[in-house]
C-alpha cells in the first residue's frame, strides 16, 4: 500500500486593498448582486460577479424554488447564462459572497460541489484556469488560482 497526500495552495489577503482594482470590484460587484437573489426559503442570498477576458464583469445570485432543488445557485446561474450569451471569452476570475439574512453582514462562502463541477466543466472547456475570490469567517480574503485546486481527485485526474 501506498499512502497519497493532496495539497493545494490558496493565498490569503488580509484586506481586499492588497487586491487589484479587478478583483476589487469583482468582490464589490458580488456584494451587490446579493441583493437581487431570491431567497425566501432559505434566506441565504449568494452573489457572484464574474470578469471575463474582454473586462466585462457579469453577476448573476442565487434563485430559489418551493420545490427545491429545482432553483440555481449563483454560480450555475452566471457561467450557464456566460455560456449561452458569451461562449467565446473565457472567465478569468470569479467572486462568490453570502449574506445571510436581510442585514447588511456579508459572510464567506465557497462554491458547494455541484458548482464546483460546473465551474471546473467551464475551465476545463476554455483550457485556462478561473481564479476564484472567496471570504473566510474571518471577513480575510482567500484566492484559488483554480477551480481544479477545490475539486481534488476530480474526473479529468484519471
């Protein structure tokens, strides 16, 4: 028997001024889009905002349905709607925010593992990797440099 470990890397800001201007706005772009989820049921509105290779920064939240799972996540909603509108840019980064509540608190979250399987569909497909912008608990900024870094051991691998 032989025994495998995984690693992955992230970084780790302690403040979203040692971003880029991009990557600033994409994490205040996703702040904002949570706004315009719908989330009557579970009362967790997710925001995304998505930078695309042409600059143009598209954001997209969660939409809920009484007859759950039928509704979408925040991340499926952006790159399906990218995928269907813009299929020739490819996605350079991505910024995914939770709110929960109706407060004005914005907490970390990172994609569940259905999104992280369509986001990794998505770089696989466009052969480049997407640079993924999450908050910790900690209200600290943490970046995978691709989705394919969250999704260990995943179908390609083999």
């Amino acid at each position: 028997m032989q025994k495998l470990n995984l690693t992955i890397s992230l970084e780790k800001y302690d403040n979203e001024n040692e971003l880029t201007p991009n990557e600033q706005q994409l994490l205040k772009e996703a702040r904002k889009a949570t706004y315009k989820s719908y989330a009557p049921y579970s009362k967790f509105h997710v925001g995304v905002a998505v930078l695309l290779d042409n600059g143009q920064i598209i954001t997209a939240n969660n939409q809920e349905n009484a007859a759950f799972p039928s509704g979408s996540c925040a991340e499926q909603s952006a790159i399906f709607w990218i995928g269907a509108n813009y299929p020739e840019y490819k996605i350079k980064a991505i910024a995914v925010i939770a709110r929960p509540g109706s407060g004005d608190t914005f907490r970390g979250v990172s994609p569940c593992g259905a999104c992280r399987q369509a986001l990794l569909e998505y770089e696989n497909r466009q052969n480049e990797p997407i640079r993924l912008l999450m908050l910790d608990s900690d209200d600290k900024i943490i970046i995978s440099d691709s989705i394919g870094d969250l999704l260990p051991l995943k179908f390609n691998d083999f």
